[in-house]
C-alpha cells in the first residue's frame, strides 16, 4: 500500500521535475526515486507567475561599478567563505574566535540578548561587542573571510533591547495615528539610536497585515488593511535607510520587511500557521508592504515562518525566487526567520537545502545548529545538492547589499560617525517624537457627557496595575523577547503614565490619589484606571477568542466598585490588540484604546487634560486601523468584509468635538464560545513530538527515532502513518510528550468540557503502570495512571481512552498555559502505540469525567 501510492505519485512527478531540474541548472544526475520533498519543491518552478504581481520600480539602480566589485570579491572567494556569508549566528552560540574561524557574513542578537548576556549592558558593552565580531570578521589570521560582518538586530519599536533607549508605540498605535510623516521621524531616531550601538542592521518594518486578531503578533503589525500598511512600509525605509544622496549613509541602517509572505493572514490567528489566502488575496492584501518597502529601495527581506496551503515559505521556490526576486526585482537578499528552514518538508534546523534552492539567501540559525548545518550546506554545495550558480547568486546579493551600506569602507563599529553618542540613547528630541506619537496613536471609543477632556482642578484618583507599569505600557519586545521580568527601573528616562499625569498637574489644583487597586481616603471627583493585557510577544500572545480577563474578570471589578461608589471612571485601555471588553465599556463613562505607548507614557495626559485655562490642549486624532469586535468570537472582522458588523469600524475614533454613541448598555451575554471548537488534532502541526529529560527537551524530527530512553516510530493501523509507537526503556524521569512550540490557551476546550482522547494499544499482558500527565508553564503534575483505566481484558488490543480536561485542571494544570497536552511516563519497559489522538468535544459514553 505505502509502496504502490509512492510510485503513483513518483509517475506523475517525473516529468515535471526534469523540466524543472533543467531550469535550475542542477548539475546532479539524480535517481528517479530520489528525494519527493525535493521533487516536490521544483515542481513549482513550471508556475508562471500571473501578471497582477507587479515589477517594482527600485530607486537604487544596480550601478555598473557597484556589481563589478561584488564580481571581484565573490572571484577571490573560497567556497568555505562563500557559504560563511550565507550564515547568521545569534550571540548567545557563537563567540569571536568562532567569527574569526568561519568570517560568518551577519549575526544577530535575538530578543533579550544582549552583549555577555548582560541586560544592564552599557552602550560600551554593546560597541565592544560589536566592534570584537568586526575585526574577527576582517582577520585573515584564519582561514575566515576578511570580508567586514554585520549586526543585525530586533529594533521593532525602538532600539528595544537596550536600557536608556526611546521605545515609540508598537505598531498597531502607530497604525491608528495613521502619520506617515511621523513614522518616517521614527524610523529616523530609530536608526539613529541603532547606530549609536554599532549595529547596522534592523529586522523592522514589519508589514503583517493582521486578519485575526487572536494572533499573538497582531500589534506588531500596523492595520488589518493594506493601506496604511504600504505607505508606512515606504516611509519607514525611507526613514531607517535614507534615500538618494543619503542611501545608507553613516546615520542609516539597513531595513527588513518582514514577513515575506502572508504571516497575518494564518488561519485562526495561529502564529507561524498556514496562510489559505487565494493568489490574488495574497498580493492585494498581504504583498502591499513590500510593495511599499521596495519602492523605498529596502535590501533585505525575511522569509515568514508561516505556510501559504499547507507550504513553508522557507521552502517556497514560487514565492521567494519567482514572485519576490524575478518578478518585484528584488535585488537584496532575503535572510531566514530563527530556525524557520527547519520547518520545510524534509529539512532539520542541521540542514536544508530546499531553502537555499527555492531563493533563500541568508539562514538565520541562531542555536547550535548553526555548525552542523554550515557544515551540511558545504557538503550540498559541494556535491551539486544546491548548484554553484545558487550559491553565488546569494552570496552576491549578501556583498551587494554590504557594499551598498558602505561596510567595505567605513571604519570599524566603534569609529563611525554615531557610535558612543551615549547621549543620543533616549535622546529628548527622539522622546519628544515618541510621545507625539502616543497623543496620535490614542483612540476616544468612549466620551459619555463629555467627561474628557478633563479640567486641572478635580480629586483624581488613579488606579489599575498598568497605571505605573513601564514594561507593561510597552509590551512585548521590550527589552526581553517577552517583555516580562521588567520593572520601571529597568527604564531610565522614560515616564509612566501616573508619571505623564503627575507632571501634567504639578502646578495645578488637582489632587491626585493613586492606588492600584482603586482604594482612596478622600472621595474622587473622577477615576482614571489604566489596565490591560500583560505583555506577551509572537505565539505565547495567541489566544483562542477575544474576551478580555476570560474568567477573571478583576479589572471588571474595579470599574464596578468604582461606578456603584458614582464615581465617573475613564478607562484607559492597555492591549496588543483590540479585544471583547464590552462589560469593561459599560461600566466606564470614557475608554481610550490605548494600545502599547512605550516610554512615553506623558503623551495620554497630554491629550486626556485640558491645559489650565480651560482649553482643549491636544485633541483625539487618533482612528481604529483594526476594527472593534462585537462578541469575543468575532476574531476576523476586517473593513471591506461583505458581511461586516464589528461593533466599532476601521476608522472610527471619537474626538472632543463628537457626541458619544456607545450606549452604556452593550450586550455582555457571552454566545457559546464553542461554536467553533473542531478537534484539536494532536499529531498535526502545531503540535510536535518530543522527549523531555528533566529541563531538556529534544524534538524528534524523524519518523524514526532512537533516543537513549524512549524510540519512536510512526506506524499505519487504519491509513499511512496514523498511529504512532513509543518504545519505554523503564527510565521513569525521561517523558514523551506532545507538545506546542508556545503555550497553550486550552480553557475553551475545557469550558466546553472537551476531553483527551485517544486509542491506545500496549504490548503486554501484565499490569504495568503508565503515566498520563500534561505539562504547563509553571509548574503543574496533573498524573492520571492509565493502567488503572484500561480495560484489562483487552490489555493488548486497541481501546479508546477519554478523559475530560476537568481531570487535569482539578489536579493543577493551568489550563490557559499548556505546553503539552499529552505526556507520557513510565518506570516499566514497554511498547505503547497512540492512534487518534485528539482534544474533543464530540465523547463517547465511556468518558472520564471528573467535574
Ligand atoms: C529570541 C527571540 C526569538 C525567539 C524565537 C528567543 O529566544 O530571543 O528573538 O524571536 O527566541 O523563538
Ligand atoms: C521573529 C522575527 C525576529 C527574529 C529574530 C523571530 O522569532 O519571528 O521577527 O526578527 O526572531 O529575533
């Protein structure tokens, strides 16, 4: 059976791919029955390309003597320099000796790195560091390269992983400012910033357009709609690169548009999931960014985790070499996303030669990985697995860019033009933007009787845990990768938003109580309470629906207090993204959306006060780029919709001059969340396999694997690989388990009384104990012994086994923050097969439940 569908499939492909193999110039022979992933891969190269994909006119035209010196360096090269180019380590894996030995062509520090892993690094540690990997880089002592490196970094709202910089509003504020001026004056200080640091490059902008707002990046994208989208995309590489005679000068940076392609429009919001938008949706929705960026003359752009129907884009010969580079003319390089390649059919993060043969220029590969799979990408080259021809192309692209940016003429990091300006971190002029552009970025939803703008001469009691919270005003990507574990003093110069309101009102009559849990001595005349979502960054922020505090509903509690005390509350609103919050809006008078400020937290008291003769001082401008959701359900409501009734549109905002038009009365029944809870099939992506030793974890990425204490093995019971094997040594401390690369929102499945489901098969006549278990982000040890549930009679035929998740959240697993969902043990020997398993709502009457 497996054999016969194998040659099917092998007939169909073999014409195809000798037309194709022919179009790459590949110059193997390869056997008929050699690698299908691969086979498959080409096929697509016999697509044309339809003709809505547009040629982009590029400002930087490809001058004669700028290709010819890229000619020049690439002719001196080695083939072991070559593919050193195509290489970017992370800081955390490669020190500068190894720099030194491989003369790698870029490195990055990923989210919450920092020089020596310090985070109260000084901007000295961070030019050292830099200014160490340069001359590493350029040291001939070795067999390196001597061609200069460069730093690419995570600057997406800001310099965000350095202490003292200006952190300007995550992009979805930005987008409700809708400034393309403003952004452009960003991305400047932005640059400016970065090269204080001795970094040249910037992983920003990125140009997500955002479907479904469960999606744990939706604020790092600008709009649900391509329009603010493109223009921002032109502005900000106008403002990180500079243009005409300023093109990469020695204030600019390199920029990165990213995703490429379709990463906001995966399905259900699922972060690095499958993108099932049609072509044309494809470009006039999601390409719009780069169409933007690429007018602006961008160099680099990052290839997106995601697939689009069912395909990685790291492996996307179609989208990377055919759309991007032949048909937009896109002549920089495209550089991975962390680890991305070894999510393409057939790849491992080791190696991969599908991504550097669909267009791939640079792989981001910052673990340990990055060794084998240099040498593995070597070993390809050399032996015609990814043609000469390929790997010049990259390399070629990698030098252009690199002279295009002057790397091989600038001094060292340490002695360019901005470098050491300490003083330029959190510079006041950068401040002074950042907060114009959290005035901008506020949006009025709410305003009854016109309480704001509010006079300076009230008790003002201000209250909510994100009041005096700088880390939480800034969100995700703020200083660390999450933007937890901060605290305000991790922010030198940078106001709160108790500190905006303080300065505000210094000289005035107002008297200001502040107590985060809403407590005062003397009656407020008004409540301001600033509250919101913790901060949270990629798959850890998806979510399963958009009800704000799902099932605690604390803040909710104290609007209420505050209400039945009648006192009018103005609810300024902390999020990522738009979220249900309609019983948070009927119990305050005003809500402002005031998404992820940063460190200018002055900017709300800017706009929420009038100055102290009574005038307005600065007005709401700010509209909704992300329409406003009328039920947590509603997760992808997008303008142009032919159904679309979002309880507030894309462009609304309220400003002084407007009447409310929220009612105080806005449906808070919740309809079933379930309605759209199918099964959660647990053998399917997202969901992966992997042994657990203690605080280790080891993925297993074959369908044959041999570990120490556990081998696994996939296996056909009813079709082609349905059931999977586990082979138990008896080491009671080493765990199978099933699990995300994020954690886990399953409290929909569990408020819909879903169960664990599966079939399972043992070897064995005995009775011999096997632990069921979950694993949660903190701590929790939610062990069901199986042996006591299954039938014994039938101990070596197949049976279904269900167990309702009440079962593991009565005994501790936190059902908002799973890991994995299915975990296995044992100190006995054994062979367990698992065949459907699945998180279900649909039971069988032999369920375990334990409500
Ligand atoms: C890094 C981030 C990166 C993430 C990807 C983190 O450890 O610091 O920059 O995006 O891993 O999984
Ligand atoms: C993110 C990218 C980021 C990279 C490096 C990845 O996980 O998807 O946006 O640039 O890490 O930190």
């Amino acid at each position: 059976m497996e054999l016969k569908s194998l040659n099917n499939k092998l007939k169909i492909l073999t014409p195809l791919i000798a037309t194709s193999f022919a179009l790459v110039s590949c110059s193997q022979e390869k056997a008929p029955d050699a690698n299908i992933d691969q086979a498959e891969q080409h096929v697509e190269v016999s697509k044309t390309v339809p003709a809505f994909w547009p040629v982009v006119a590029n400002p930087i035209q490809a001058d004669r003597s700028t290709e010819k010196r890229v000619q020049e360096i690439l002719q001196s090269m080695t083939i072991e320099q070559k593919i050193a180019q195509m290489i970017q380590p992370e800081i955390r894996s490669i020190t500068p000796e190894d720099m030194r030995k491989y003369g790698f062509g870029s490195y990055l520090n990923g989210g919450g790195s920092f020089p020596n892993q310090k985070k109260q690094s000084s901007i000295s540690d961070w030019i050292d560091f830099a200014e160490q990997m340069y001359l590493a880089s350029i040291d001939a002592s070795m067999d390196g390269s001597t061609i200069p490196t460069m730093w690419g970094t995570d600057a997406v709202h800001g310099h965000n992983n350095v202490i003292g910089a200006t952190l300007f509003p995550h992009n979805i504020g930005l987008g409700a400012a809708n400034n393309p001026r403003l952004i452009e004056q960003i991305a400047q200080a932005t640059a400016t910033e970065v090269m204080v640091t001795g970094i040249d490059w910037i992983f920003a902008p990125t140009v997500a357009v955002v479907r479904d707002d469960r999606w744990g990046r939706t604020y790092e994208g600008y709009s649900e709609d391509p329009e603010i989208v493109k223009a921002y995309s032109a502005a900000i590489v106008r403002g990180l690169q500079g243009q005409g005679n300023q093109f990469l000068g020695d204030d600019k940076v390199i920029a990165t548009v990213k995703h490429f392609l379709g990463d906001g429009g995966t399905e259900k919001g699922d972060d690095q999931g499958n993108n099932i938008a049609s072509e044309e949706a494809l470009y006039k929705v999601h390409a719009q960014g780069y169409i933007g960026g690429l007018t602006s003359g961008a160099q680099t752009v990052m290839a997106s985790f995601n697939s689009w129907h069912g395909k990685k884009n790291h492996g996307s010969y179609y989208l990377l070499t055919q759309v991007l580079k032949d048909r937009m003319g896109f002549d920089g390089f495209i550089v991975g996303d962390w680890n991305g390649h070894g999510q393409v059919k057939g790849c491992s993060n080791e190696s991969c030669s599908q991504s550097i043969n669909a267009g791939l220029d640079m792989f981001m590969a910052p673990t340990d990985s990055w060794k084998p799979l240099y040498y593995n990408t070597l070993a390809q080259a050399k032996s015609g697995e990814i043609p000469m021809s390929r790997i010049d192309d990259a390399v070629s692209r990698i030098l252009r860019v690199k002279v295009r940016a002057g790397l091989f003429d600038k001094p060292s990091p340490a002695k360019r033009l901005l470098s050491g300006k300490t003083e330029l971190i959190g510079h006041p002029d950068h401040r002074a933007i950042a907060r114009q552009a959290v005035r901008e970025s506020l949006v009025l939803l709410k305003n009854k009787n016109n309480l704001l703008p509010l006079p300076q001469n009230k008790n003002i009691l201000i209250a909510g845990d994100a009041a005096d919270n700088i880390g939480k005003q800034s969100g995700g990507w703020t200083i660390t990768w999450q933007g937890t574990g901060n605290t305000n003093n991790d922010f030198p110069g940078a106001t709160s938003i108790l500190d905006g309101i303080k300065n505000k009102l210094a000289d005035s009559d107002a008297n200001i109580e502040f107590s985060p849990q809403g407590n005062y001595q003397t009656k407020p005349d008004v409540a301001i309470v600033v509250f919101g979502e913790e901060p949270y960054a990629e798959g850890n922020g998806d979510l399963d629906n958009l009800e704000y505090q799902r099932g605690n509903k604390r803040d909710l509690a104290l609007l209420k207090k505050l209400k039945r005390d009648n006192i009018p509350v103005i609810a300024i609103f902390i999020s990522g993204r738009p979220m249900w919050v309609n019983p948070e809006l009927n119990a305050s008078d005003a809500f402002v959306a005031a998404w992820l400020p940063g460190t200018e937290g002055q900017g709300i008291a800017d706009v929420i006060f009038r100055k102290r003769n009574g005038e307005v001082d600065f007005d709401f401008t700010g509209k909704l780029s992300f329409s406003w959701p009328n039920s947590p359900i509603q997760t992808t409501v997008n303008r142009y919709d032919t159904q679309y009734n979002p309880l507030l549109p894309y462009g609304f905002g309220l400003s002084y001059s407007d009447t409310n038009i929220i009612a105080d009365n806005l449906d808070e029944e919740i309809e079933t969340l379930n309605s759209d809870l199918i099964a959660l099939n647990l053998f399917n992506a997202p969901w992966r396999p992997a042994i657990v030793n203690e605080s280790d974890v080891e993925l297993i990425t074959s369908n044959n694997f041999s570990g120490t204490s556990i081998k696994y093995q996939t296996i056909d019971r009813d079709t082609q690989e349905d059931a999977r094997r586990i082979e138990f040594t008896g080491d009671a401390r080493v765990m199978f388990e099933i699990q995300d690369n994020f954690v886990f929102d399953l409290r929909g499945y569990a408020d819909a009384n879903a169960a664990l489901s599966f079939d399972i098969r043992r070897n064995h006549a005995e009775e011999l104990p096997l632990y069921l278990s979950m694993r949660c982000e903190q701590e929790c040890n939610p062990a069901i012994d199986l042996s006591n549930l299954l039938k014994t009679a039938e101990r070596k035929a197949w049976q279904t086994v269900q167990i309702a998740l009440a079962c593991f959240s009565n005994k501790g697993a936190t059902m908002d923050k799973i890991i994995a969902p299915f975990v296995l043990s044992t100190n006995k020997p054994q062979i367990v097969e698992i065949a459907k398993l699945e998180i279900t709502t649909t039971k069988s009457k032999n369920v375990i439940e334990c409500r």
